[in-house]
C-alpha cells in the first residue's frame, strides 16, 4: 500500500491517532484532518505525516482539504465529540452540536471522498457502542452514533457496487480524553490501539470480502481484564 492516500479525521485525538499510526506502518501516505492546527502539526511530526487542519462539518472547509490530500484509497472518520446530559437540563444548542460534530461531518467526509475514490477505496466510520442501546444522560451522543450506523449501511447499497467498501468499528468506551473517570459510571476501558488494530485488519481484507461492522468490548473479568473506573450506582 505504499504511497496510497489514507485520510484520518480527528487525527489528533487518541483513537484517530492510534490509527493513523498503524496506516503509516502500512505504508500509507497518512493524511491527519482536525480542527486544532497546533497540536495537529505535533502529532502529524510524531508519525512522520502530513496534516490539513480543518472542520469536519464545514463543506467547505472539507473539500479544501480533500482536495489537498490527494485521492484517498482509505478514509477513517474519528472525528467526533462527546458532550450532552440529560434532556429536561439540555439546550437543544448542544444536541445540535452533537449532531453536527458526529454525524453531520460524516456526511461532509464521505461526500467529499467519494467524489476522489477509485474502486479499492474503503471508508470506516469509527462509531460507539452508545449507537447500539442508547445511553441514559447522553441522548445527543447516542442518537448521532445510531445515525452513523444508518448513515453506513446507506452508504454501503450505494458504493458498493462501484468497489467501494464501507465499515464501521463499533467500540465500547475507549480510554481517550474524552471519557471523565470521575464520572460516576463504571467502565472498563478499551484502549486506543485495539480500535486501530480492527481498521488495519479491515484495510488488509481483499475487496471482495464484506464486513459491515465490528463490535468491541473489553473483558471485565478474567486475567485479561482491566482496572475499571469510576464505580457503582
């Protein structure tokens, strides 16, 4: 796969960079995509690729940066944000917001790829397992994510027949900035590079084979188990 294209949005954060990591082990031209100009640049130097900061949700914005990156054999949407409680204390600002960082930006990416993507071509959407059952408190979140999914298999009787493949990673809680040990809820954690190591198993599948989405979780008993955080209610 050598200098073949490969875009992650929300590039800098753990997830995104767990996985452009192992795309540039792949030998893949990586390509990171986030809003945070400053530590974007300090993360593309650490990987040794290249960076366009930019708004995920914004179609402009986007389109520059397709059009920067180059022709994208991969694509990995992490872009995301978690925020929101519950609906009786929520400015409906903030499920907008949600929305719009998690889902809408999907759509931006997605369209803007699809219009450079050769057949080969692969998009996986990085989602959350909050999209399976939604989450008490985190309404905004869990409903973009279960839009994600829909968004994906939409995507899919599409593309597909152009020879395009279309995933989604589906992880439990991941151990990222994003989630607040304090929280109150007790988790046990993933970490950023099992979710990295199902998209570079993804992107070493022949384009025949379909695999529409990927669920993980971590163990919570045994020796593999980890520590978990937060505690009981």
């Amino acid at each position: 796969m050598s200098g073949e294209v490969a875009v992650v949005t929300g590039g800098s954060g753990g997830i995104g960079r767990a996985c452009a990591a192992v795309l540039a082990e792949r030998g893949y031209d990586v390509v990171l995509v986030a809003r945070n100009a400053e530590r974007l640049a300090e993360t593309a130097a650490g990987l040794g690729a290249r960076f366009v900061a930019a708004d995920c949700s914004r179609t402009e914005e986007v389109e520059w940066m397709m059009a920067e990156a180059g022709e994208p054999a991969v694509v990995v949407h992490a872009a995301g944000i978690l925020d929101g409680t519950f609906v009786s204390e929520q400015p409906v600002e903030v499920f907008d917001r949600v929305v719009e960082a998690n889902l809408r930006s999907a759509y931006v990416v997605t369209k803007a790829a699809l219009a450079r993507m050769k057949a080969g071509g692969r998009i996986i959407y990085i989602s959350s397992t909050a999209g399976l059952k939604g989450m008490r408190g985190l309404t905004a979140y869990s409903a973009s994510k279960a839009g994600l999914g829909a968004l994906a298999q939409s995507v899919a009787a599409e593309v597909e027949r152009d020879g395009i493949a279309i995933n989604l990673v589906t992880p439990a809680p991941v151990r990222t900035d994003m989630i607040d040990p304090e929280s109150g809820l007790l988790m046990w954690l993933l970490e950023p590079e099992d979710v990295a190591s199902a998209v570079g198993w993804l992107v070493g599948l022949h384009p025949r084979v379909v695999v529409r989405e990927i669920v993980l979780r971590s163990v919570t008993k045994g020796p593999f188990a980890p520590e978990p955080v937060g505690r009981r209610r």
